[in-house]
C-alpha cells in the first residue's frame, strides 16, 4: 500500500514537472521565463536560486502565507517566519 502512494506521488510530481517545462518551451524563446504556475495553481520556478530568494521564500515575516512558492522546482516551500509567529502567539 504504501509503494502505491509513493509511486502515485511520483507520477503526479513527474507529471507538474513535465507540464511546467512544456508550459516554457511552447513559448517563444525570448518570453520564457522558466517560473510561473501549472494550471493556474502549483507554482514552479527553474531559475537558478539566489541567496535573495531563499531568504524571501523560507524566511519573510512580511509574507502572511505560510506556503509560498518553492525557490526551485515545483510546489510550495514553508515561510518558517509565519509558522514561528503562529507558534509563539
């Protein structure tokens, strides 16, 4: 049962990724930006990471989500700021 979830999980992030990436190269060259959103929904970002954009995403008391977009990859990362506010009040 449980190879049965991880290989589900697996086909539906291989899935994102693949919709991502064809999502960029049905663009033309020149507009593709290689981050936006699968479907309107799940965030995906194939720029390379900068030290700028891993604070902002894992660490902004700013942001009131608590998910945000992920620095690199499909999904969400965890903005351990919000977590912490939540858990200290």
């Amino acid at each position: 049962m449980i190879k049965r979830g991880r290989r589900f999980w697996r086909v539906v992030s291989l899935g994102l990724i693949g919709a991502a990436v064809a999502t960029e190269m049905r663009k033309p060259e020149e507009e593709r930006e290689w981050h936006g959103y699968v479907g309107g929904i799940v965030p995906y970002d194939f720029r390379p990471p900068t030290v700028e954009r891993i604070k902002l995403a894992l660490w902004n008391p700013s942001d009131p989500r608590v998910f945000v977009p992920t620095v690199f990859g499909v999904g969400w990362a965890i903005n351990f700021a919000r977590v912490f506010a939540y858990v200290s009040s």
